[in-house]
DNA sequence: GAAATTTTGTTAATATTTTAACATTGTTAA
DNA sequence: TTAACAATGTTAAAATATTAACAAAATTTC
C-alpha cells in the first residue's frame, strides 16, 4: 500500500467522506459513477483507485458502503489512531478543533499550544491549552505524531523547530511561510492564500476570454 | 497565459510570496536555486516556471526581485482588483480575513455574509458582516467575484446556490461538502480533513517501514 | 588572458496522473 | 431465450508534470 499514487490517497479520504454521509442516509450501495459526482471526477478514476486498494464491487449493484468504507479506513488509517497537536489557538486553529469534534475518526486532536496566558490552562472546544514551554513532555506524554501549524506568519520557523526537537513525525503548515524539517518529518505545505488566488486567476482568466 | 499549467499558477503565487518577503529583507537579486529551496522544490523546476511566463533573469545574478514580482502580478492578478466575499464568519471565516488584512494584495475581502443577527451589521476585522438576504444586492453593488465558504457542512449545498444565483464566478469551498456549480463557475474545492489524513497517513507509512 | 566555475535557458527524457477503450458479466426486457 | 443494457475491472493511450542534460555566457580564479 505504500505506493499509492498520492492523488489517490487524497481521494480515498474524500471518498471516505462521501460514503460516511451515504451510510448516514440509509444507502447501502452505490456505484462509481455516483462517488464520481460527489467529488467531480470521472468514474473511470474512481474504479482505477478503488482497484488499486484491491476493492472489488458487485456488478450491477456497485460498492458496498460499508465495507468499502472500512477497507479505507484499514489503509489511510493508523489501527491505533494518531494523536495530533495544534500549535495556535486562534481563529485558525479552533476551527480546525471544530471541524473534528464529533467526527469519529483515528485522528484525535488532543492538545494545544498558544503563548497567550489567558488561554492556557483552559479547555478549548475540549482541547486543552498548554504553553509553548511545556509542548515536549505534552508531546511525549500523549503521544503525539503530527502537529498542526496555525501560529502567525512570524512564529513559522521557531515553531516547526520546536516540533521537531519535540519529536513530532508529520508536521501540517497552515501558515503562509514555508518552514524546513529534517527529511523524516513529513511535511505538508497548506497556503490558503495560493488557493484564493488560483481561483482570482482562473475567474480572470474566463473573463478575459468573454471579451 | 491561459495555458499556463495549474501547477505553475499555484507556484507562481507562492514564488511571489516568498519574493515579497525577500524584498523587505532588502534583497535585489535571487537565484532559481534560493526560490527552489524556500518552496521545497527544484531550481529546474523554478527555471522552468520563470521561462512558460517569459521571464528571464541575469546570467550569474539570478533574478530581479522587483521586476518578477510585478511580473507575476501581471499574469496571476487581474488589474482591476478582484473582490471577495466571504460566508460564514466563524472563527474559519474570521482566520481567513485576517490573513489578508494588510497584504496589499489585488484581492479584496470587501463583504461578510452570516446568519447570526448579532454579527450581522458589524465590522468585523475590517470587513462588513451583511445577512444573507442581503447577499444579491451586496454583490452586485460591491462587484464581487469570488465567493469563500466557509459555513458548516450542512449549509454548505445551499450557500453555493445563493452564491451562483447572486452572480458568482468563482468558488472556494472549505466546507468539508463538495457541492455543485454550473460549469461557468470556477470552483476550488478545499478540504481540511483530507491534508491532515494525508499527513497522518505519510507518517503511519514511515513508522511502518521502520518496523 | 586562459581555464574553471556558476548560473541561466531550453530541449529531451522520465515519471506520474488521467482518460479512453473494451472485455466481461449480471440484469432486465422483449 | 436471447438481445440489449448497465455496470465493473483492466489494459493501453494520452496528457500533464517533473527531472535530467547540456549549451551558452558572465564572472572569478589562477
């Protein structure tokens, strides 16, 4: 299963998503071509994924939610779950907090860090705060793997260098400066900004084309 | 420019990004091979980016800062300015406005939409914060383009609607939902969930292997 | 002033990702 | 019962994206 295609790593968590909701509303089966729709993609792409994790559907009756969902989690998934920390207890970062809550996943946020001393100490939509100083034995003491970065722009660097030193394994940056870890930390980049401004790009991009 | 590869308009942006940066720090010229290393990525690849949008810098000096700056602007901004809305002022809502509060970027966030009658009628971090009635009215007036979701999940189907029927062009959805638009609408699907699965996944992958 | 070095710009090769094509096989319908 | 249909699974082709290779030229070093 390492080797994946990384799209469709991507794309077994969507489809994931997609199914949870199916399975919320009663469906038991569902075709390619449906999944297809849900994520704007071909349903030749959704069966070429669904092959590559060697899943097998029924013909004429499509895939089994519920199987199909489960043999997803057993790739992406660690069985024991990942711990995960926030780093910035912000805007950002609580909504990242709420977009978990509630969602029964492996993935568990189970710490916080701000510098502000007002937040530490509290619990955050059930997340507890702590200081910046105490991140290594919160870090070790939890178990945690992967760390999220949603500090200022300004904090990037120091921030990504005390994970590491922590001992993180994955590091997610949502801050708009990239930041440098040592090859075996996993790290992704996420830039909202590059997003939005995609987008300005492609709607300009159309308008120009009308005139 | 119109076919400039996707991959290349994301980079562009982040290259600019990372110049701005440079510029502060008074710097003039810069070489492929220092881009390269801000954004994790290849000087090749940054050569070859700079040659698709034509620009060529200084044998053995690298490139202007200044001039690849404005450059990219060109190709990646529109020269009007694009405007933006933003629905859904929650903390993701909020976190987004304020990283672009200060950047003199050629994107506006000049209007918030909320259901909430106690935000409804504020500021809030500069942006005027409307009720979704308000949403065809204040659009048109305030000639906005882009659309930013930022609403839970189940309201998600719905403000895409409102959005495409006010007159929307482009779309960016951080709602863990996808939802559908006519085809002359760019949408930009966004989805939190999947990078930290992904990140959680790379991780697994590693400790894995080292067992 | 000649040789070595460094950096750009570009073409060619490779790798990755998506799409097309189609064989196969249950199911429905005539 | 047999033909038409609708879905999967897979191989082959096409498109996209990255990397390698290398010529050209400015600068430095000897």
């Amino acid at each position: 299963m390492k080797d994946l295609p990384h799209k469709t790593i991507e794309r077994l968590s969507q489809y994931r998503r997609a199914l949870l909701l199916c399975l919320d509303k009663g469906k038991t089966h569902i075709y390619s071509h449906e999944i297809a729709k849900i994520q704007h993609i071909t349903a030749v792409q959704v069966r070429r994924d669904l092959m590559l994790i060697g899943y097998t559907g029924t013909l004429r009756k499509g895939y089994n939610v519920k199987e199909l969902i489960d043999l997803i989690g057993h790739i992406i998934d660690s069985e024991e779950g990942i711990n995960v920390a926030i780093v910035g207890m912000g805007n950002l970062g609580r909504a990242l907090i709420n977009y978990f809550a509630g969602k029964r996943s492996k993935l568990k946020i189970v710490a916080g860090f701000d510098i502000n001393p007002d937040k530490i100490g509290n619990i955050m939509s059930g997340v507890p705060c702590f200081s910046l100083d105490e991140m290594p034995e919160v870090i070790a003491a939890r178990n945690i793997k992967v760390g999220i970065m949603t500090v200022p722009a300004d904090f990037a660097s120091d921030t990504a260098n005390a994970l590491v030193k922590a001992g993180i394994k994955g590091i997610l940056n949502y801050t708009p400066k990239p930041v440098n870890v040592p090859k075996e930390v996993y790290l992704e980049e996420y830039d909202m900004i590059t997003t939005l401004e995609k987008v300005a790009f492609y709607v300009k991009m159309q308008e120009e084309e009308e005139s």
